[in-house]
C-alpha cells in the first residue's frame, strides 16, 4: 500500500496495490498488519457502513465529541469530494481541512483520524461509500460541523448556483465557533 499525505499529515490517503488483467482486477482492501506497518498506527475496526446518495448530496459534517470515530473510507461506485476538519483544539492543524477526491475508478483510500469532522459530496450521478470505524455510532454523541462555515472556507467542488441536497442535521450545523471541540 501506498501511503500520501494531505496538507494535514495526520489525513492520509492509502493506494492499494492492484492486480489486473484481461479479467478484471483483484486488491486487498484492508489488512491489518499492511496497514499498521504502512501507517505505523495500530487501529482495530468495529463497524462497517454503506452509504449510496445522488449528484449533489452532501454528508455532513459529522463527528461524534463522545465514543469519537475514526474512519477509513473508499468509494466503490462513482466519485465524491471527501472533506477532514481537525477538531482538535491542541493541534497545529485545528480548525483546518483537508479535501481530496476519492472514485470508484482511483480506489483510493482516506485515513481520517478520530477528533475530525469528516464529510462528503458526491460529484458523480450516484456514488457509493463504504467506511470502516473505530467505535460505534452513538446518535447521542453525534454533532455536525456547518458544512459552509464561512471561517472554514471549504471549496466544495459545486456547480455554480447548485446547493447541496442536505439533511436537516446538515443544515443544522453549527459553525466551528460555536461547535463542541476535542482537547
């Protein structure tokens, strides 16, 4: 596996490598020991999610200030812009983000660390995103970071005058301001 860093070195981005020929490919997603020596970090899963959305939703951003998750996310069908927000308040990197886009066709993987907001928008007609987490999903600990927070300055890949498809917590989101943080 190949290991990229973002502009926040705590992010990554994880290439697999990929078998391929006249039939098709084979990778190996996930190995625990590949990714711990790859990463140096030592994580161990214990959910799973898929999630399929349209053109133009956007997911987020989510975290949760109790039980927080980290997430290893890919897309196995079409292609999104994914987003990291560091909300740590001790870090070098707080209150900045990361963007990348992750498809289908790059199989590219993103390594968001617990105490991030993580997010997407789909840019493709459909796009599917399966992600691995390091805890359970607690709703009672869920919090979402305003997608748009004019502090944050997120450049969101739109189509000029579009507005995302949003759920009402989406909408709903407070500005980092005024958001729960991690010490």
């Amino acid at each position: 596996m190949k290991v990229v860093p973002t502009r926040i070195p705590d992010v990554l981005l994880l290439e697999p490598k990929v078998f391929g020929d006249e039939r098709g490919f084979f990778l190996e997603r996930y190995n625990k020991r590949t990714f711990a020596a790859d990463t140096g970090l030592d994580i161990d899963f214990v959910q799973d999610n898929h999630s399929r959305s349209m053109r133009n939703v956007l997911r987020g951003l989510h975290y949760q200030i109790r039980q927080p998750q980290g997430k290893l996310v890919w897309v196995v069908a079409g292609e999104i812009y994914d987003v990291a927000v560091d909300l740590r308040r001790r870090s070098p990197t707080f209150g900045q983000w990361a963007g990348f886009t992750l498809s289908a066709q790059g199989r590219q993987m993103a390594w968001v660390p617990p105490g991030f907001a993580h997010g997407f928008l789909v840019v493709s007609e459909a796009a599917e995103v399966l992600y691995k987490t390091t805890d359970y999903y607690a709703p009672e600990h869920e919090r979402t970071l305003l997608w748009n927070d004019a502090d944050l300055g997120i450049a969101w890949p739109q189509a000029a005058g579009a507005e995302p498809l949003l759920a009402q917590k989406d909408r709903n989101g407070l500005p980092l301001r005024s958001c729960e943080l991690f010490d």
